[in-house]
C-alpha cells in the first residue's frame, strides 16, 4: 500500500477525478478526501473509501509523489519510449564496434519477419536531431550495407530493426514476441 509523501507537491495540484468525471479540487491531500466524501454524499454515490481512493489515482497518475509502507519512494514502472531505447541500443552497438556479419540472405530473411511484425513499430516524428543521430549511427555500424525502409524500432527489444538483421543477436525467452520472430527463443 502506498502512501503520499507530503514534503512533494503533486504535478496539476492536488485533486481527484470521480467516476463520473468531476475533477475535485483541495489545498491539501485531507482537503481533497473531505471534498470527495461530501460530493458523494451529495451527488447520492456510494461513500466508498475516499482517503485509499485519493491516493491511488493519485500514486497512479504521479508514482514519484508516493512511497511504500517501509517509507521507500514507490518505483516508476513507466517504460521509456521507443526513440529513447532504440537511440540506447544503436550507442551500445556503436560503442561494442557492431558490423554486418550475417550472410545477405539471412539479412533478407530476417528483414522479411520484422517488415510484417506488428511490433516493428515507427521509431517517432518531429525530432530532425534524433533522426539524424539515428541515420548517423545506421551509417556507422552498417557502412554501405543496404538499409531496408520497411524496417523500424522492435517495440518489445527496444532494437533498430534496420540494423539488428544484419548482426549476430541471441535469442531472447519474452512471451511478448511472435511465435515467429527471429529473436525469440523457442526451446
């Protein structure tokens, strides 16, 4: 169970979203449960548990605002987005000095899998600086080697698709990939 670390100031104040829409609005976290409890009264709703139901819509919608019961500050589970990983991914691989080293026709295999995958996800618009950084890495670690246009970012690896068919990758065990996905460990 989480509790509301009072020493933070909640991102949009402090307030809580009823069933039916109405956004309520406090000072403070008890000033919002107050509020909440006469509106329900009021509007004829079930009274429920407003202190419990304020602070976890509250820890969901801003988890650095809470913390556990031992006094821990509650852990972000937000998954950083796809540009972000893939622009992690392509610097490692830079970094470890990654080259084409697969055959063409396993490329092209490969290529073929992640081009009809609904995972090959577009890697993200707008950025000219991320997609150059994107572009500049391609370039470094596949050289000349042909780059397919039909390839994005894997949403479940965080890979750029565009260049990770053309490296030696090991299977991984993740349920969240296709059966027939070549990165996917079937044993």
């Amino acid at each position: 169970m989480n509790t509301i670390n009072p020493n933070v100031y909640p991102k949009g104040g402090h307030f809580f979203r009823e069933s039916d829409g109405t956004k309520i609005v406090g000072q403070t976290w008890s000033g919002v449960v107050s509020r909440v409890a006469n509106y329900r009264k009021r509007a004829g709703l079930p009274l429920g548990n407003p202190q419990q139901e304020v602070i976890d819509q509250a820890c969901s919608r801003d988890p650095g605002l809470c913390r556990n019961d031992n006094g821990v500050r509650a852990e972000q589970t937000k998954r950083a987005s796809l540009k972000s990983r893939v622009l992690q991914w392509l610097a490692l691989a830079k970094a470890n000095n990654e080259s084409p080293c697969v055959p063409d026709e396993v490329a092209r295999a490969r290529a073929s899998i992640c081009a009809g995958c609904a995972l090959n996800t577009e890697i993200g618009k707008g950025c000219g600086t991320c997609k150059q950084a994107i572009g500049e890495a391609r370039k470094e670690i596949l050289g000349r080697t042909r780059q397919d246009a039909r390839l994005h970012g894997c949403a479940e690896t965080g890979e750029d698709n565009c260049v990770a068919i053309w490296l030696e990758r090991p299977t991984i065990d993740s349920a969240a990939l296709p059966a027939h996905c070549w990165r996917k460990r079937t044993i």
